[in-house]
C-alpha cells in the first residue's frame, strides 16, 4: 500500500473523506500508527535487524575519536545501539565490550579504566556512549557504531510513498487510523477494528521473530572479566 491507498482505506473505515478528515490529522495518525508498527519489529526481530527500506544508507555510523575524551553523543535518529567498533593507530577495528554501570560495583565510575588507551568497553547513557578507558589518541572516524532507528515518515505531498516494512502488514496503518478515530469520535465499530490489528500484529510479531531461519545461532560458553 503507498500512502494514497493508506488514506483511502482510511476514508473506507472512518466513513470520511479529505474535507471531514484532514490532509495534515491524517499525517499525523498515520504516522503515529507506522511508530507503532516499527516499535513492535524492533521488539520482535532478532538476527536479522530491520530498517526501514525508504532509508538510503546503512543503519551504521562513524565518529572521529578525540584524545582523553570519553563522552560521545547519539544522534536521536539511534533507537537502539546493536554494536560498537573501535579502530586502533594501527587501522585494525576491534570490537568493543557493552558494560553497564551496574558491573562496576566496587569502585566509583570516575576511577574505572582512567587511564587513557585502547578502548575495550563502552556504556550507553542518555543519549551518549561512554568509552572505557577513553581513548589516548585522536583518529577520524575510528568509533562505528550499528544501531536500528525510527521509521522514514510520511510526508504531505508524498502519495506514492508506501511503509519499509513488509507489504503484508501495511494495512495495520489505516487500521490504527480508523481505531483511533472511532475513540475520538464515538463510533460503534472500534472493538471491531481492534480485533483485527490484534490479530494482524500477532501474524507480524511472529513473521519478524522467524524471519532468519536460515541462521541458527551456537551456544558458546563465555566468561566475562573487566579491566
């Protein structure tokens, strides 16, 4: 469905049209109800992470590392980090260890990993990451992080535009459409409606969380130390 027919069938449903529901309430329903829709892929995929496929790059960034800093802020565009890198002055990339200040539990965070080199850990906090020890050197684009992020949204004037997600579910856009405006406006139909997206996100969670059969992860005994 491109975003034209996601306003028909919004139309369909709520038993309106583009003068009793307008262009820019109709923006903002449909993308509240795609904000939905990836907050469940998110939660639901495991292996093979999903973006939206309107995106034109990676979902993978790049960042200059600055000698004895250790703060390096997100962008907001980074839902949720999956992995961190780190390159050396040597150009060798290195994975680096995720740590939560919960694991350093027997000295102060402002004494851990002080002095300066390699980084091995990194720490999500707020909007940032926290490098580990911090780095001793400054090298361009030598921090590369994988994140997931947000949908690419509709926008006014973009008809053809259909939702990066599998074509399968789109139709639980103008369903959140018409769900929703039955709440605001007192219709009778909106139990019903709600039992079809119930039913619809529950066929999405569980196609998104069987997606990757062609990858069966081992299990590996690991242990685990810090620095």
């Amino acid at each position: 469905m491109n975003y034209t027919d996601i306003t028909n069938k919004a139309f369909f449903l709520t038993s309106t049209n583009s003068t009793s529901f307008p262009a820019a309430n109709m923006l903002l329903e449909a993308n509240a109800a795609f904000d939905r829709v990836t907050s469940l892929i998110i939660q639901a995929d495991g292996r093979w992470q999903w973006d939206d496929t309107n995106n034109t790059d990676l979902p993978i960034a790049t960042t200059d590392l600055v000698a004895n800093q250790q703060d390096y802020s997100l962008s907001a565009v980074h839902l949720e980090l999956t992995r961190a890198e780190i390159k050396d002055t040597n150009g060798n990339w290195t994975k680096l260890s995720p740590i939560d200040q919960t694991d350093v539990y027997n000295q102060s965070l402002t004494d851990f990993m002080k002095t300066a080199g390699l980084p091995f850990y990194y720490d999500k906090i707020a909007a940032s990451v926290f490098l580990y020890p911090k780095p001793n050197y400054s090298q361009a684009a030598s921090l590369k992080l994988y994140f997931q992020r947000g949908p690419n949204y509709f926008v006014l004037g973009d008809t053809t535009k259909s939702p990066g997600f599998n074509s399968l579910y789109h139709e639980l856009i103008p369903l959140w459409i018409a769900y929703n405006f039955a709440l605001a406006n007192g219709k009778e139909n909106g139990p019903g409606i709600y039992t079809q997206i119930q039913l619809k996100e529950e066929a999405l969670i569980a196609d998104y969380a069987l997606r990757a059969k062609d990858d069966h992860p081992r299990l590996r005994a690991r242990t685990k130390s810090y620095r």
